[in-house]
C-alpha cells in the first residue's frame, strides 16, 4: 500500500545543537510523536525534508546512523532562507519532518569489505550514517577496516571534530586521515586537497569499497586518483545533491535523465552515473 | 458497450442539475481565454470551443492548491490538512486532455508514495468528454494513438450528431451517472447514433494537417543525451516563458511554499512550476544542474519523448497543440520530433 500522506510533515523537537562551523550546525531532534520515532526505519543514505514553517522545505540528509538510537541528526550549512531560520533555532524549539526517503548505501553488498570514506567539507554529514552504521556494535564484524579521509578548507572549516579526534580513532580498526587546504599556525596535521592526500594514502583497490562525497569539484579531481589507485566503477560510490520540492518523484526537477535522485538516488555507483547523463 | 442518447436541446437541464447535485467543472470563457471552472449552471458554461486555452489538468493538479495549515508558536506545532474532495463532475474534457489525465495517474498514484489530493479529485470526479467537432491545424492528436473521438479514459463520452449527443458509457462510474439522470440519458434509438460516431471519428481521421511520425524517435534520444541539434538556432530562441509548460495537460511539475497569514500562522501551497525557469534546479549553494536554455529545452523535449516513457510506459505528450499554437517565438514540438527523426536517419 504506498503511503497516502506523505508531504504531511510530523513536528519533531530540537534536542541538542551542535556548533559545527561558523555556518554549519547539527541538529539532534525527536519526533514528538514517540511511534512515529520508533518506526522511522531510515537507513544510512537517506534524506528528509526538513519544514521549517513560514519558509517552506528542504531536502537534508539524515547525519546520524540508525543505530546510534531513537533520534535523528540534520548537519545543516547556513546558504539560504529556511537554512537561516533553522540555524535561529534553539533547543526545545520545533520543526517539522517527514521521511525518511532515497535510496542507501548499499550495505549488504558491502559485507565482508574495507570500506574507505572520502569527504570534503561539510559533506562528510551524508556518509556520516554509514560510517557509524559500520562502527556500530551491532554491526562492526560485518565490515573490515573502515578509514575516513576528511578534508576542509580551514581548522574553522572542519565538521564533526569530537568524530575525527577522538570518537572514530577509538575505535577498532580504523583509520583516520584529516587535511586542511592551506597551512595555520595551530594546525599539526595534513596540510593539501583531498586529491592529493588520497593519492598519497594510496589505498588498495583489493577488496574495498571507496565512499565519496563533496563539493563537484573535489569529485572531480577525486575519481581519477582512485581510477589510477585501479578501483573499478563498481567500487566507487558517492551520493548526489539536487534541489527538491516534494522527494517523492513528482515535483520533477531533481532528474538525471529518467532517474529521480530523490526516489532513484541519491546514492549512485560510478557504474551507475556513467550510464547517465553528465546533468547534475 | 453500452450507449444512451441526450437531446442537445436538454443539455441546459443536465449541466443544471449536475451543477445542483455536485461541483461542476466545465469549460468557461473568461475574456479571451477558455479554460475550466466550477461553474453554477448552464448558464455559465462555454461549449463553442474546439480546445479550451487551459487544460482541465487542474480540476486534479489546481495551479495553486492548499496543502496543509500551520499553526506554529515556537513551542506548540499543528498542522491541519484540509478536508478531502467533494464529489464532482468534470464535463466537458476533450480527448487528449483526458489521455494527458492517464499520463498523471502513474505520476500521483505511485507503488510506493501516492498523493492524497490528486487521489481524492480523481475518485470523486466524473469525467464526462467531449469529442472534438474539428480538428485544428496545431492537433495531432493521432500521432500518440489519440482521436477526435476517442474515449479512453472518460466515464461518459458525448459526441454531438446532429441535434443529439451519442452518449457512451465507458465505466460503471459514468453508468451510474447516466442511471441517476435516465430521464435525460436515453436508452432509445443509441445503436443508430453509433455508426454516425464511427464516420465522424473517421472523417476527422482524415483532417489532421501537421504530419507527426515518432518512429526512431525515442530510440534516437535513448542513445543520444549530446546532440548538436540541442543548440540548435531553433531551440537557442527559447526566451524562458514557461508558457509552453502551463498551457501542457501533462505537465505536471509543481513548486512547494509556505505564505504566511499571520504571526504563527500560515498555509503551505502547492503550485505549478516550469522547468523552463532557470531557478526550477537552482540549488541553494548557487550550483545549476541545467544553466541555460539549452538543457532546459532539452530536458523538456525529452520528457516528452523519453523520460516518461522510461519511467511509466506511457509518451508525455497527447498531442494537444497547444505548446505549439502558444509559444511566443514558435518553438514546435512536432517540428521537432520531425527534425529528431531526420537526424536520427541522417546519423
């Protein structure tokens, strides 16, 4: 039975705000309906729409993994009016949610593999949910080593930095790799693009998925390192970026093609993208 | 398949006692324009048209539509949805407007994500069409297996013969319609009117002017998204009106807002929108997935022929010339679905 209702946005309460950057903020929240909480079901990958009311929706990639708990977390960059409004908001306050949608990361087939993340910018926020997916406890010995490669352009710039210092190298198995564009004093670690600091990591092709995400243009730059690293478009994932209006394949606009990214996507294989039209 | 007679000369009595039993949709002529409204009665309604201005698509898709209300005082939300359709008689509809309706269903009704506003009009409306008396010089119908005279899709369809309209009744909707006003809907003598139908539908067959052949069409678009035709003089004098867009029954792209009524509260608006705007796939950091005209004319014309086919089996054009008869700078679709078939033959 397809769902009936679904721009009906549900109210959610903010719970927790997180100062990313000066322009970029997380926001933990619940539905108030504590039903509609349990049974959610989103998987690591997939988007909502975030009603901010008076200003209209947006379409936010869901930050948190499901197994973290009954909650959701929207890391939100300050671009535009309902994005201003939200990054206004405090603890307590209310906005509305309706979701969970797009497809995700395809996790089944990734069992059994090393997965390597690549992300830049705030951008690391929709690989995030598969990141901790595989570093959960429930779900951990189904994956091999998992390394996330992060780069931002300043230390003001980087995201999720308890994440990347302390949380994720923590953990079993794992391998973090943080860069900034251009040196500062205060900053100890890498310094250089993405690109570059991928091909100086240099990871193997054997056995290992790559997930990327971020701006168009360290895409760009980005693949052909993992083409020469002798990873083949079906190891190469990422996930897209499209303006929307309803994410339920009707409002038309966010097409590659015949392909819908908010029904179809937004997670793409390179596979995948290559038989698509160069649109997006 | 059953078939009743109306009397043109009890039209009048229909439509005013359809007007009195349900909302009535019907062709009216506001200045120059036709289009449909609910309508109070015979009075009001405009039936010396050949094709309205405006296609019915809004009586399920209304060009600004509420979708919900909201209520929000910083620490309280609610939202109301308004109550769903009440049932209602679309009369009037031409052939190709009703199979552009067909078009929308797979759109709105979906496996997974349906569309309770859209549902709720279309399973409470009637749809009563109207074959066409003539054919236009921009109809070309034919070439998506349409008709002057064809009723896919229709509950009832009225054909005028002479001083009576041959009624069919192609679904149990329109029989119930037809059963409940039976001293209007006459059972006698309707066989007769049947072979008149089928010369009509074959005369006008024959009155089509523009020549449309889609064959290698999509198979041409299907291997080629770059083709130098895109940038062609013919499609760069696109100038971005988006007219093509409103005026097209299977157009079905909306924009979602919020309008503000008051310090907490609001409604939520769904409201047509155009792919021909460069705005339509602006993203909020200033990336443009379709910059200039190009793409988005591209985009159009394979929606038209490709991308609705891919996804729903079904062409996202029914032939209702109106883009063609509207557009300020005559872009013409059957040009170039002619000129994609030379390029395809050519290649």
């Amino acid at each position: 039975m397809p769902n009936t209702s679904p721009l009906t946005p549900y109210p959610v309460t903010i719970t927790k705000i997180v100062d990313e950057t000066s322009d970029v903020k997380t926001f933990t929240v619940v539905f108030d309906d504590p039903d509609i909480m349990e049974n959610f079901g989103n998987l690591p990958g997939q988007v909502c729409m975030l009603s901010v009311f008076g200003e209209g929706e947006s379409t936010i990639s869901i930050t948190s993994a499901p197994t973290r708990g009954k909650f959701l977390e929207f890391t939100v960059k300050r671009v535009g009016r309902l994005t201003n409004v939200l990054h206004q908001m405090e603890v307590g306050q209310k906005f509305g949610v309706r979701g969970p949608y797009g497809n995700w990361f395809p996790y089944d087939m990734m069992k059994g593999k090393d997965l390597f993340f690549v992300g830049g910018g705030f951008a690391l926020a929709p690989i995030r949910s598969l990141i901790d997916f595989a570093l959960s406890d429930q779900y951990r010995s189904d994956y091999g080593k998992v390394e996330v490669l992060y780069g931002a352009r300043s230390m003001d710039d980087l995201c999720f930095k308890s994440d990347l210092a302390e949380r994720w190298p923590k953990l079993h198995n794992t391998g973090i790799y943080t860069t900034i564009d251009r040196a500062e004093e205060a900053w100890k670690g890498h310094v250089g693009f993405v690109p570059s600091y991928v091909e100086e990591v240099a990871p193997s092709p054997e056995n290992k998925i790559a997930i990327i995400a971020g701006p168009p243009i360290m895409i760009k730059f980005t693949l052909p390192v993992f083409a020469k690293l002798g990873f083949k478009d079906e190891q190469i994932i990422t996930t897209l970026e499209m303006r929307m209006k309803c994410c339920l394949g009707k409002c038309g606009r966010c097409n590659i093609g015949s392909k819908f990214v908010c029904v179809d996507g937004p997670v793409f294989s390179l596979a995948q993208l290559n038989g698509m039209p160069k649109e997006y | 398949m059953e078939a009743r007679i109306v009397n043109k000369g009890q039209l009048s009595e229909l439509l005013d006692k359809l007007a009195k039993d349900y909302d009535l949709i019907a062709p009216i002529q506001e200045e120059t324009v036709t289009l449909f409204r609910k309508i109070s009665g015979a009075k009001d309604a405009f039936l010396e048209y050949t094709n309205s201005d405006i296609s019915p698509k809004g009586c399920f898709l209304p060009q600004n539509e509420k979708t919900l209300s909201y209520m929000y005082t910083g620490d309280t939300l609610e939202i109301d949805k308004p109550e769903g359709a009440k049932k209602t008689v679309l009369f009037g509809a031409r052939p190709c407007d009703i199979k552009a309706i067909l078009t929308l269903d797979p759109v709105f009704e979906g496996e997974k994500f349906g569309d309770e506003y859209y549902s709720s009009k279309r399973e409470s409306t009637v749809i009563i069409g109207l074959s066409c008396s003539k054919v236009l010089s921009t109809c070309f119908c034919y070439a998506f297996e349409g008709g002057p005279c064809d009723g896919t899709g229709s509950d009832l369809l009225f054909t005028e013969i002479g001083d009576k309209y041959y009624v069919e009744v192609n679904t149990e909707k329109g029989k119930a319609l037809a059963d409940a006003y039976s001293q209007i809907f006459s059972s006698q003598g309707a066989d007769q009117l049947a072979k008149d139908k089928e010369e009509l539908a074959k005369k006008l067959a024959g009155e089509f002017v523009r020549k449309v052949d889609l064959t290698g069409v999509k198979e041409l678009l299907d291997k080629n998204f770059e083709l130098a035709y895109w940038s062609g003089d013919d499609q760069k004098k696109c100038i971005g009106c988006g007219t093509c867009t409103y005026v097209c029954p299977t157009c079905h792209c909306f924009d979602i807002f919020d309008y503000t009524t008051g310090d907490f509260n609001g409604d939520r608006l769904r409201c047509w929108d155009s792919c021909m705007y460069p705005e339509y796939t602006l993203c909020a950091g200033g990336h443009n997935p379709r910059p200039t005209r190009k793409e988005r004319v591209r985009n159009r014309f394979m929606h038209k022929l490709k991308y609705h086919l891919d996804r729903y089996n079904m062409v996202g054009c029914v032939g209702c010339g109106r883009c063609v008869k509207k557009c300020p700078v005559n872009i013409d679709i059957t040009k170039i679905i002619n000129d994609l078939k030379e390029v395809a033959q050519n290649a």
